[in-house]
C-alpha cells in the first residue's frame, strides 16, 4: 500500500514531534538523579560585598579556605585538576570559594600558583567576615562544623540552590554525603566527578525538554 505525500508530511509535522517529546519524558522521568541533600542555600551573594558573585542559575562547587591558606593548597590543587578543568568548559560552571577578610594577599598567591597552568575563567572568589562565613556554612546543614572557617570538602550547588549529594554512601555512617574530601584523589575522581555528571547531564535533559515544549 501507497503512503501518500500528505500523510508522510503530516507525520513529520505533527506526529513525529509528539513522539520525541514523549520519548523524551520518559527519559527524563527514567533518569537517576542526584538527591538534594539540603535545600535552599544560601546565595552566596548575600555575603558577597562586591556583589559580582551568585549561585542563581549556575552550577557551582563551593569551598572554604580558612585562616591557613597555605597549609590547605594541596587539596585546592586536586580540585583544579580533577574537577575543574574536566568541567570549566560547562556554560553555566563555576567554582567559588570563600575565605576570610584579611587573606587577600595569600589568596592573590594561590590565584597566581592555579593560574601559572589554568584558564581561571570559571574561577570566583569571595572575601567575607567570619559570621556571615559562618551563616552560609550553616545553611548547608552538613554533618560536619567548619573548623577556622575551613573546610576540606568540596560541595556541589545546583541551580536552584540545592545541595546535591548521596543518602546512600557506602562510606558514610548514615549513607550521607555532603561534600567530597579535596585531599582525597581518589574520592574527586570516584564520587565527586561522577555526581558532577550526573548533574550537568539533568541539566542537559532539562534544557532539551524545554525545547521540546517550545516547538510543540
């Protein structure tokens, strides 16, 4: 049996769309997501004085320097290299990291030291006092306190300003996991960058079902 050209031009107006966009759901609805650990963080640019810097909209890892900036390079290295420069490239990525006022001129050093072998684009950094530091650790809700204003965690921010983690660590006494060890290689190259993934890839799903529902 003859198709004829007016029907196989109506399949690929109308029926054909529909079927993408379906399939498409059922991708989105089928695709394991990272679970938000804590929702609704703080904006990091409610401590931000100069007000260049945002989680709205982006993608952001998130980590605190302390006092003792220098002690604390090694994991801030392993993070450049196992996380960042796999991923700078992302459109809406960033990294941001938060220190205390006063260390500006040993985060200018470490700025220098990344930026020798980095395109630092995708490189935020924000100075703050101590309690509005304090205030935005909090808002995390980890299981773990800042210790002088340090952590060596490394934490993922989505979009919407939730904190994406694991309820399911097999490492972890409760099975959740906040944030991921900057001094652990392994742990970056393990955890954190198949949980980034998964992330920008839900991003990813999300951007092409808008597209999908625009052209229907």
């Amino acid at each position: 049996m003859k198709i004829s050209k007016k029907r196989v031009v109506l399949f690929l107006l109308f029926i054909f769309p529909l079927m993408f966009y379906l399939a498409l759901q059922q991708g989105v609805n089928n695709f394991a997501k990272l679970p938000v650990v804590t929702e609704n963080v703080i904006n990091v640019s409610l401590i931000d004085s100069t007000n260049t810097t945002t989680l709205e909209n982006k993608i952001s890892i998130i980590c605190f320097l302390g006092n003792d900036i220098e002690t604390i390079k090694g994991g801030v290295f392993n993070l450049n290299q196992k996380i960042y420069k796999p991923f700078y490239g992302f459109k809406d990525f960033q990294i941001v990291v938060v220190y205390p006022n006063g260390k500006e001129q040993e985060v200018i050093q470490l700025k220098k030291e990344i930026g020798s072998f980095t395109d630092m684009v995708k490189w935020k950094f924000v100075a703050s006092s101590k309690d509005e530091i304090n205030a935005f650790y909090d808002s995390f809700k980890t299981n773990e306190p800042l210790t002088n204003l340090y952590s060596s965690k490394a934490f993922i921010i989505d979009r919407e300003g939730g904190l994406r983690g694991r309820t399911d660590d097999e490492d972890s006494e409760d099975g959740k996991l906040f944030g991921y060890d900057m001094n652990s290689v392994a742990e970056l190259n393990n955890k954190m960058k198949d949980d980034l993934k998964v992330v920008l890839a839900e991003y990813r799903l999300a951007l092409k079902k808008n597209d999908a529902d625009r052209e229907i």
